[in-house]
C-alpha cells in the first residue's frame, strides 16, 4: 500500500504527536497515583505534619508507623481483614466454578430447558428484586448473621455467566465432538479441554469476583448485625463515612492522629486486591478483549 493510499489513523505519528501523547499520558498517570502517594504518605505522618498540611500529606518529613501499630493492635481491623480474605476467598472459588458449570451447561445447545434458565438468569439483570425481597430470603433460609450470608447472595453474576457462555459457545464444536467421540464425558471435556483453552477469560472473570466480594460491604450491612463478623469495608464506612473515632472502637485511646489511622485503614483495605492484579495482569487485556468481542 502506497503512502498516498494509506489513511489517517495508518500514518506514523510525528515527534510533536508523540511528544503530546507521552505529556498527556504522564498527567493522567499523575493524576491517579497522586491520591494513592497523599493516602499512603498520610497513613506515616505525624500530628503535626498533618496539621501543619491541612490533613493531607504528599512528602513525609519523618515517617513512622503509629497509625500501622494503632490499627493492628487494636483487633477490630485485624479481624476484619481476615474476614475479608476468607470472604474474598472462598467466595471467588464457589462463585467461578458454579458460573464454570452454569455456562458450560448453558452452552450446549442439546441441554434440555437451557434457553429458559439462560433467559430467568438475564431477567435478573434488567430487574432486581430489591432489598426487602432479598432480606426475607436471606431471612427464611436461615442465613442471617452467618459467613453464607456474605457469599450466597451474590454467588452468580448474569454478566460474568453471559461472557463465560458466550466464550465457550465459540470454542471449536469439532474438538468437543471429537474428544466425545473417544469417549470423554462432560466432566472430561470440560476440565481437559474447555478450561485449559479458557484461562484468560476466567482469570478475568474470577479477578471481578474477586473485587467485587472485597469490596462488597452492603451484603454486611443488611444480614450481619454482630459488629465482630463485618468484613474491612464495614469498618472502613464505620471509621470514615460516619466520622466514628478510632478510639471508641479499639477500646484504647489512639496512640496515632485519627486522618493518619484513617489512611493506614485504606491502605490496607487496598494493598491485598492490588497484590493480587500482577498474577492476572497477562490475562487481562486477552481476556477482557476476548470476552468483550465473542460476549
């Protein structure tokens, strides 16, 4: 293709193009990291460099652990955060082998009724039943104040179920038929063949449980009323949201300024999903692509 033929968007971009694109790229980018850096310089800070800053810090003069110290020593974000993780957990796994099932089924075309439960499941996305329906279900299955009550509720989301089927539809039907022909089960077919070939849309898939369950606290909030067994987001809403001191919560008096506490409780809550994003990062731009374009 000659020069002339090529169009706009084909051409190589000149100095000045790219030259832009790196400045605006930067800003963006500092932008973004730039709450993180105050938040985490903050949670070091002391009383007196947080006053001196008007409650925000950028650069820490003498940065020290006490809000670090407060926030463990005191049990309830401790135990909160271990919650959490359980929740997260456990939940990621029950909820990514039961849309794995639900959608392989789905999937198969000779599946008796499987348009009618594919349809009841994209009922749910466009009407929800609202909260009282799902607290008087929650209510008559014996589950409130209990560790199901954070998972159960929001074990299958209609979305990720959709993306799922949609990817393992597009699968080659010749290589499913083949290994049925030899004698494979469904069970076979679905663990040797079809998950193997979709790694990088379950990895996405499980990454958006993953969040949302880390940052699910309303599932808390409406079925846990023991204060003991609220996951971090809870905490997080009681300590910032609401004003609430640290000290009428720990029990002790603060050791550390409250914003500094503040910011460590972010941090926190924050760090273990983050750690989690390099292990799935190769998957992500294939897998949300792929999902994107076959869903």
């Amino acid at each position: 293709m000659r020069a002339s033929d090529r169009p706009a968007w084909m051409e190589r971009p000149s100095r000045l193009g790219v030259a832009l694109k790196a400045v605006i790229i930067t800003a963006i980018t500092l932008l973004v990291i730039y709450p993180f850096v105050g938040v985490l310089s903050t949670s070091f800070s002391s009383e007196s460099e947080i006053a001196k800053s008007g409650g925000f810090v950028v650069f820490p003069t003498a940065p020290q652990l006490d809000a670090y110290r407060a926030v463990f020593d005191g049990g309830t974000v401790t135990r909160a955060l271990l919650i959490s993780v359980l929740v997260t957990g456990l939940g990621t796994l029950a909820s990514v082998t039961v849309t794995i099932c639900m959608a392989y089924g789905l999937s198969r075309r000779e599946v008796t009724g499987s348009k009618w439960i594919l349809m009841i499941a994209l009922f749910t996305m466009l009407f929800n039943p609202g909260i009282i329906a799902n607290f008087l279900l929650v209510n008559q299955l014996g589950l409130l104040n209990s560790f199901g009550a954070l998972v159960l509720p929001s074990l299958v989301s209609a979305f990720n179920l959709v993306v799922l089927r949609s990817f393992f539809m597009n699968l080659p039907s010749e290589l499913l038929e083949s290994a049925r022909m030899d004698g494979a089960g469904d069970l076979r077919i679905l663990v040797r063949i079809v998950l193997p070939l979709s790694k990088a849309v379950i990895a996405v898939v499980s990454l958006f449980y993953a969040v949302a369950y880390w940052n699910n606290f309303f599932n808390a909030l409406l079925y846990i009323d023991d204060s003991d067994r609220h996951p971090l987001p809870n905490i997080l809403r009681t300590f910032i949201l609401q004003g609430r001191t640290l000290e009428s919560a720990v029990g002790t008096e603060a050791p550390a300024p409250v914003q500094a506490i503040q910011m460590a409780v972010l941090v926190v809550a924050i760090v273990p999903i983050l750690l989690v994003y390099p292990f799935l990062q190769r998957y992500f731009t294939k897998g949300v692509l792929t999902g994107a374009i076959k869903g």
